[in-house]
C-alpha cells in the first residue's frame, strides 16, 4: 500500500470533532479510526484544558500527543508529560497581569499539572460578576483562587465577559503588545460568557503541531488541518491542506483550501472518506454538500 498524502490529520475538537450538542458521533469516531488505520494519524487541537480534551482522545483510542489551550502547550497522554509549552517572559507576564488589573478585568490563569490537581486559578470566586462565575461555577472542582500569579509559568490567560467588551479588550492588549502576543475572541457554546485569549505571539495551534510534526518527521504540507474558530486560522493557513468546517464564520472561511460540511452534518467524517478517496487536495476552498 502506497503511503497516504497527509501523514497528519490535525482536528480541532468542539464545533468540528463534536457536534452543536457536545456529542462525538459514532460515524465521526469511525472515520478518525478508519484515518488512523490508512496512515494518516490524527492529533488534537484545541482550546480546551488537557483535562477536558484527554477523554475526547480517549473516546478516539489515540495517544498522540494533544495540543491544548489554543496552542500554548502540547501534553503526552502517556504520562501527562508536557513536551512543548510557551511561556510567557517574566517581565510580559508582570506587564500583562498590571494590564488586566488596570483594566479592572478578572483573570483565568491556565496551570500545566496532572489532571488530579487544579489545573486554572482565579482572581476571586464568586466575583458577582455573572459571566465570569458561569464559567467558574462549571468547573469548580478543578479551580483555586490565585494567591500569587507568578508562582507558577504563565502561558494561556484570559478575560471573561460579554462579545463587545472582549472585543474591547483584546484591542488595549493588541495596542500595548501586538508584538509579543496573540489573542483569540471566541466563546464556546458551555458559557455564556465570551473568552478574550491571551498567548504567547510565536504559540498557537500551527506552531504546536509543528513540534510534533518534527517529533514524527512530518513536513508541513503532508499536514491536513481541520476547524472552525479563530484560534483554527493559522493551522488552517500553514497546513498543506487547510479545511473548515462549513459553519466556520466568514474569516475561517476565507482562509481555506477546501470547505466541508459542518458539525452537525459529519463534516470530519466526508472529509476523511475524500481523503482515502485521494479526492480533495489544496485549492480553491468549495463547500461540501452536508445534505
């Protein structure tokens, strides 16, 4: 058998891998074995903390390594090893924090630790302030009030609130440090309030899966790249196919090789079988029939 085109199939999780439910459909989690059996062998990359991708990589019996946190780290699952994070300098950290504070906006530090310890501290819970303590409500477990930032590496933060607020403050960090950083503006369908993402300029989920791609000996074009959110853009850019989902909103879009159906049409699952088929290669972005 002749080895496959792509040898890595990079696939975000929540609005591509999962449906608008949260739910893994039995014919998505197929097609990601079917991948894997052909030689092309998915990763995970997401927005979400290690603890709440590694049972999506479980569900998929896979365990390569998993890019989290919009592509600020990369764990093993093997062993909860960390094999790539970027930390934020010290002296970005300070200055970020003073930013938030002066911006009276509560913070969401993300922890690297085991899954059995709090793995995000808090600027204070409750706070009265109902968006931000939605989100820490809904994992409480896993959370701890912030005694001191630095104590640990800094390297994912967030602010919580309504879109145009976020949207607001992502400009006051992109003003004062566009050259040392990267946000996102997105809010996943579990909250109800809006994240504004705050990364370390050369992270993200391109730069992450280029750390395993050289780990296995992958170039850059036998990458396909699959999702539908902002912090997708720049894998989806950099992959030698980069696909979107068919409900991905018009800047995703915009920036793709080849569109699929959406999440709730099996849009992984079409892509996969085009795959096998050797039926879609880079070029102009067409959207796929999800009826």
């Amino acid at each position: 058998m002749s080895r496959p085109r792509f040898r890595i199939l990079a696939l975000d999780v929540d609005g591509t891998l999962l449906d608008r439910f949260g739910a893994l459909r039995t014919t998505t989690a197929d097609a990601v074995t079917r991948a894997a059996r052909a030689g092309i062998r998915p990763i995970l990359c997401t927005g979400r903390r290690y603890r709440r991708a590694r049972p999506i990589a479980e569900l998929l019996g896979l365990d390569a390594p998993i890019v989290c946190n919009s592509g600020a780290i990369v764990k093993s699952p093997a062993d909860h090893g960390t094999l790539w994070r970027a930390d934020f300098e010290p002296s970005l950290a300070h200055a970020l924090l003073d930013l938030f504070h002066a911006h009276d906006q509560l913070i969401v530090a993300f922890n690297d630790r085991r899954p059995d310890q709090a793995d995000f501290r808090v600027s204070r819970h409750p706070s009265g302030r109902p968006l931000y303590d939605d989100y820490v409500d809904r994992n409480r477990a896993h959370a701890e009030a912030a005694s001191d930032w630095t104590a640990e590496p800094l390297f994912h933060i967030c602010a919580i609130g309504s879109r145009d607020d976020m949207l607001v403050f992502e400009r006051i960090v992109l003003d004062a440090y566009s050259d040392q950083v990267r946000t996102f503006v997105q809010r996943s369908p579990q909250y109800k309030g809006t994240m504004c993402e705050v990364v370390r300029r050369d992270a993200g989920k391109w730069a992450a899966v280029l750390h395993v791609a050289e780990l296995w000996g992958v170039a850059p074009e036998e990458i396909c790249a699959v999702g539908d959110d902002v912090n997708d853009v720049s894998m989806i850019e950099g992959a030698g196919l980069g696909v979107a989902m068919g409900h991905a909103p018009p800047d995703v879009l915009a920036v793709a090789d080849h569109v699929t159906g959406d999440h709730d049409g099996d849009g992984v699952a079409m892509l996969i079988e085009r795959l096998l088929a050797g039926g879609v290669g880079p070029g102009r972005a067409v959207p796929e029939d999800s009826s």
